[in-house]
C-alpha cells in the first residue's frame, strides 16, 4: 500500500492544477482537467463502476456494494486544484525515507532549508518517510494526498472482497481553493446519504465545524494631479486604502488569531493614486459574530464614502459558505464513526474547528452532510509543505475503516 500511495501521489502533484479565481471557466485552468482525465482512466482500471466526468470538471465513480445487509451509501471527496498562494508549475517531490529528525536541505542551490527548529512538528515524523517540496513551489498535498488516499482505498476494497461494504461513492471535484468547489457539484446524481472530505491535514483530525465566510472586494477611486500643484486636487487611493485598513481591528487578524476567533484578512492591495483595488476575506465560526464583522466593514465603507465621496468607494460583499456543524450535528453519527474508525487504527482523533474552507461547508448545506478528514500533510500552500507517506497510509486505512464500520452497524 505505501509504494501504490507514493506512486499515486507524485504522480499527481507533477501536474499543474492551480486555480484561477480571474477565470469564469469551470475548472478554472486547464491543468485541472489534464489532472481529471488521469484519473477517471485510474478508476475505470482500478474496477469502479459508472465513471462519470461531467462537462463541470466533476469527477463521480461508484464502488458496489457486496454486502445483503440495507447500507447507508456513503461517499468520499477530494478537490484535484491547489492552491493560488503560491506556485504549483513544475513540481518536483523528494523523497525522504527513515526521515532523522534533523533538517532536510530542500534546494542546495537557494540554500532553502525545511528546519524542526523553525517548524517543531517535524519532531513528530521521526522515522517516517516524507514527501517534501524542491523548496521552489508548493506540494499540493492539498487535496492530492486525498486523492491518493482514496483512490488507494478503493483500489484495496475491490481486492479484499472479503471485506464487507455497502455502496461507496467517490468524487473529485475542481476550484475548491478558490471557493466554488461544490458551486455545480449534483447532490442528486451523487446519491450519497452522508460524505467524508478528506482534506485535513496532520494525524487524526477529524472536523465538521467550519467558518461562516464571506468574501469583499472594494474598489477605490482617487484623482492624479501633478504633485507640484495638487494641494486641494489630489485624491490618493492608496491612503484611503490604507485608511480603511486601519479602521479594522488589528487584533481580528489572521496572524493574531486561534480556535474560534474570527478574522478580516487582507489577501491582496493593488493600486496607485488613480485606483486601488482591496481583496478581503471575513471569517467567523459564530453566525452572529460573522454577521457584526460583514455590517461593521459596510459601516466603515459608508464612513469613507461619506468623506471621500460616495462614489469613489465601491464595496462588493458576498457570503462563501456557512458553519457545516449546524447541518452534520443532527447525523452526529458519521462524526462518531469516524472517530470510532481512527481509534481502532490507534489513532487519537483530533475534533477541532476548520479555520479554512473545505467543500464540506457548502454540501452540508446542499443536503449532503459532509465532515473532514486528515490527510497526513503539514504546512499546505508554501514551499515547506511536507506530508508523511506512513500518516498517508493511515488516513487511506481510516477511509477502509469508514466503510467497515457501516456495513457492521447497518
């Protein structure tokens, strides 16, 4: 099983699928669909049946079921896109077996280091074998180590018939990074009663509370004049940009926030005196807090516009997604076979609050409730993400666990 997830798992982050939230396409990128057609090939050859890649990029397959007993048919997912925070063109993994415990040179040339002395997790992974980063792109271990896995599971139950499932329904899906993962996703044709993501990161987490999100975009217009003579004229984008930010809560931050804090996070400012343009996301695990935070953006835009001109200030706000836990706690049940399926692999669950989006979010709230599960990986989205082979292992033996557990409880 190792070697078949190392094999998968490279396999698929050698290919670009990064999405573009500029694009209306769906996927978003090409790369996607290259990603996409390689694995529906894959599960039509690992033995699924009714392979389906619909004109969306949404990727469905099906496992039958082998057993007499009336089974709930449950379903697993992975998005096939990474992350736009930073390069995914031209990936190259390296392979690091019985992993130390010192540091791991990721790149000579650029003197790029992966160091448990600025990364303490590490410490954790002793022995193990990672899979890391050449340190000039991400890994894309989100979400292609949940591929991986679930294509590693299926691929086992099918030969290990003698263990005993119900109907299982997997999907790969595009642009959940992006926040349109499950936006044309068909619940219906999906037929599941319950879902798993599996896009977690280190061992054992296990989650189904999510953030209410909400994106804004603002848009600022300002007036260049000649330095020499704009005393009166000059209206600067850029400082009433930067006069907004500074009327936000320092401490509602990303980088000041934990658990069940809430955030407004900047994710890009581009501009100059004429235009600027202000990309923010707005988080918070509490509907009411979630709701405080969006009026209170609105009250400082209207603020601004009020000084600078009505105008000139242009706020566009629309919610992302919304808390999963007020759909999956009425089937609390699939939260606790999770949980049930990682103890019995000796594994302590982790149940903790996504501080993140997961696909899990939006198709709670489209009928189908959906948790989240590990995938073994750390410090997704950057040059130092790194997952471990034996951790990836697990997480495909938690998906089996998933399906056993079922079938005996039905």
């Amino acid at each position: 099983m190792k070697n078949e997830i190392i094999e998968r798992f490279t396999s698929y982050v050698k290919i670009d699928t990064q999405s573009n939230e500029d694009s209306e396409t769906c996927p978003s990128t090409p790369g996607q669909w290259d990603l996409l057609h390689k694995l529906k090939e894959e599960l039509k050859s690992i033995g699924m049946e009714d392979v389906t890649l619909d004109e969306n990029g949404y990727l469905m397959a099906t496992l039958p079921s082998n057993t007499d007993k009336h089974v709930p048919t449950i379903g697993f997912l992975a998005h096939v896109d990474t992350a736009t925070d930073f390069t995914g063109k031209n990936v190259n993994p390296q392979l690091v077996e019985n992993y130390d415990g010192g540091d791991i040179l990721l790149n000579d040339s650029l003197h790029i280091t992966l160091s448990p002395k600025e990364f303490p997790n590490l410490e954790n992974y002793k022995g193990h074998t990672l899979i890391t980063t050449d340190g000039t792109t991400l890994l894309g271990a989100d979400n292609k180590a949940g591929i991986a896995e679930i294509m590693t599971a299926m691929a086992y139950l099918i030969h290990h018939p003698e263990i005993k499932h119900g109907k299982v329904r997997v999907a790969f899906t595009p642009d959940e990074e992006i926040g349109r993962g499950p936006h044309k996703f068909d619940v219906e044709a999906f037929q599941a009663q319950y879902a798993y993501t599996v896009d977690g990161g280190r061992l054992g987490e296990l989650e189904y509370e999510s953030f209410n999100a909400a994106g804004a975009k603002i848009t600022i217009k300002g007036s260049n004049i000649h330095p020499g003579s704009a005393k009166g004229k000059m209206i600067n984008s850029i400082k009433i940009g930067m006069e907004l930010q500074n009327k936000l809560p320092a401490e509602e931050a990303p980088e000041y926030t934990e658990g069940y804090e809430g955030f407004y996070h900047l994710l890009s400012m581009n501009g100059d005196v004429e235009q600027t343009k202000m990309n923010y996301i707005i988080r918070d695990h509490d509907k009411e807090k979630f709701e405080a935070k969006k009026a209170n953006l609105e009250k400082i835009v209207n603020e601004l516009q009020q000084k600078h001109g009505e105008n000139n200030i242009i706020l566009e706000i629309s919610d992302q997604y919304y808390n999963m836990k007020d759909k999956i706690e009425p089937v609390k049940h699939i939260v606790d076979i999770a949980y049930e399926a990682m103890k019995d692999l000796n594994i302590e669950p982790i149940i903790q609050p996504i501080r993140g989006g997961t696909d899990g979010s939006q198709l709670s709230f489209m009928g189908l409730p959906t948790p989240n599960i590990f995938t073994g990986g750390e410090n997704f989205h950057g040059k130092y993400e790194y997952i471990s082979v034996d951790n990836m292992e697990k997480a495909t033996q938690v998906i089996i666990g998933i399906t056993k557990l079922f079938e005996e409880k039905a």
